[in-house]
C-alpha cells in the first residue's frame, strides 16, 4: 500500500493482516482502536467490516495520522482519529466520547515508512541525522542518547535493547568518537559500530548495526514502558468478550506481552496451603494463543519483514 499525501510517500504492508481480522472477532456494531495505525492497513480493514460501529484509531506520528486520512477516506463516517500514543488510549477514547470498546489492536513494529524515509534517522543503511522519534514532539532523540548518555547507560541500553554482546565495546567506541565531535549522523554511528565489532563478527548475518539501532530507537521512544500499561488500560476499556490483539517484532516486546497477558488472567494468588482465598484476585481475561502466531510462507516470501512478527490475543472475561 502507497499512500501519498503532502508530499509524503507512506508505503507500508500490514503484517498478520488477516489473523489479526480474524482474532479481534470484529462486531458490525462494536467499537475497535487501532492503536499504532501507521498507513492504515488493519484500520481498512477493521472499517470495512463495521456497519454502525466506529474505529478510533491512534498514532503518535503525524505523518501516519495524514496518510491514514487519505487511505481511510471512504470510512470517514465511522473513523476518529487521535494523535497520541497509544498508552494514552483511555484519554484518547474519552475525548470522542467513547468509555467501552469491543476491540484494540496493537502493531509494535516501525513502519516501513519510518524505516525507508532517510530523514527520520531509523536507518542504518541511509546517512541522516541522528533522530528516530516516532513522534517528533518528543525532546529526546537518538542525537541526545548518542552524545549525553554515559558509557555505563549505553553498555546498558544496547546490551539489554538490542542483545548485542559487543554492547562494552560499542559504548565505548561511541564515548571515544564524542570527545573529539559530536556524532551527528547515521552514517558516523555506524561507522562506529562497525569499527567496534570485530571483524570475524561483521561477516554474515544481520547488518552489524541492526541490534545497536534498534536499542537507541527503544530507549528513545520508550517502547518496552508503554507496552503493559497500554495493554492493561485496553482491558480496563473491554466490554466482556472484546479482545486485544498485539503484534510484536522482536524477543523483548513478545516476552513482555506474554507475562502482561499471563498476570491478567491468572486469578488466585494466595499461598497453595492457605484453606480458602483471601485475596479475593479473579482472571480477567482469557489467553487464545497458547503460543503466538506466526506469518505464513506466502507472506514471509512477499514481505521479508514480517519475518520476526509475533499475534498474542486475549479476551475480556
């Protein structure tokens, strides 16, 4: 899907497309959030299939926001759209008058569009200045964790972000280069990177920068902090029956929806030798994915990035 509005070229393929269709259930008359619209794809289709219902859909960016617009034109009637992010979900409902929703998607992965749009800074193989805000209102961008944070806080948030056991000699590398210049751009940090990793490491594989990016773009969007309590607030807003369906794209995000969806549907937490339950804790939802579904080959073979997608979904009880 190519969406161009403003000169701003939003190209973009909905992951788990039709799984997530499927495990949202969707009512004609209920009321869904999509909240990471991104261009729109899953909010298509979710609008196509409402007759009296509404979608809300959500995105921190506002290019997002702008090409959703154009691609969700035929559904203006039954669409709002808020700028904000989607832990913000409850305020966002209630500024259109919504309380109860039937439905909330979450798509944890950058679009295609911040990714290929040199300019935002999430690249690693296009030279830009040093950004990476999904939502450009944010102070803090890739510029100022690269240059202000302390040796010990990248080690930290590149090891712990990205995985990256070169994680001590990265940190270190970028520290080195900073006290001589600013790194400004994309292009210095990987350099950096490459310089640091060594050489037998670079061969094969992921791009050597690929763990280190995605690590600052987490640390600069806050992306692992919103997860469980977006989760959380969606199942607060839930009619019973309604469901949440969240897709994630790398072992950090999956392992946190896993145990968000595993502490909300476990009910009893007294120690087993007590007679009866004090605690008084029920289940509040239902797990429907045992383990978590995965893109099918015809769609890994048209899209390579939804390689790494993960669907959990669960249901209000």
């Amino acid at each position: 899907m190519d969406v161009t509005r403003k000169g701003i070229n939003f190209s973009h393929r909905s992951v788990l497309l039709d799984e997530c269709i499927e495990g949202l259930a969707i009512k004609e008359d209920g009321i869904y959030v999509d909240g990471t619209t991104g261009g729109g794809g899953h909010s298509y289709e979710i609008a196509a299939r409402l007759k009296g219902g509404r979608l809300i859909c959500l995105d921190q960016d506002a290019d997002a926001i702008a090409a959703a617009s154009v691609r969700l034109a035929p559904f203006a009637d039954r669409i709002r759209f808020v700028r904000c992010n989607f832990r913000e979900v409850a305020a966002a409902c209630a500024s259109v008058g919504v309380e109860h929703i039937d439905g909330m998607l979450l798509d944890l992965g950058v679009s295609s569009y911040q990714l290929d749009t040199a300019e935002r800074g999430f690249s690693y193989q296009k030279d830009a200045p040093l950004d990476m805000r999904m939502d450009e209102r944010n102070p803090k961008s890739a510029y100022e964790v690269v240059n202000h944070y302390s040796e010990n806080e990248l080690k930290r948030i590149i090891y712990d972000y990205g995985e990256e056991r070169f994680a001590p000699r990265i940190a270190a590398a970028i520290v080195r280069a900073r006290e001589v210049s600013p790194v400004r751009t994309t292009g210095e940090l990987v350099a950096l990177i490459k310089s640091a990793i060594p050489a037998a490491a670079r061969e094969g594989g992921h791009h050597p920068a690929k763990r280190t990016f995605q690590a600052i773009r987490i640390e600069v969007n806050a992306e692992l902090d919103v997860i469980r309590p977006a989760i959380e607030a969606a199942v607060d807003m839930l009619n019973v029956g309604g469901r949440v369906a969240v897709i994630t794209f790398h072992s950090l995000e999956d392992r946190m929806v896993k145990q968000t969806f595993a502490t909300l549907a476990q009910g009893c937490t007294c120690p087993r030798d007590l007679p009866v339950c004090v605690c008084g804790k029920t289940p509040r939802i239902r797990v429907e994915t045992r383990k978590p579904i995965l893109p099918c080959r015809s769609e890994l073979e048209e899209n390579p990035r939804s390689r790494s997608a993960k669907l959990r979904i669960a249901t209000k009880l």
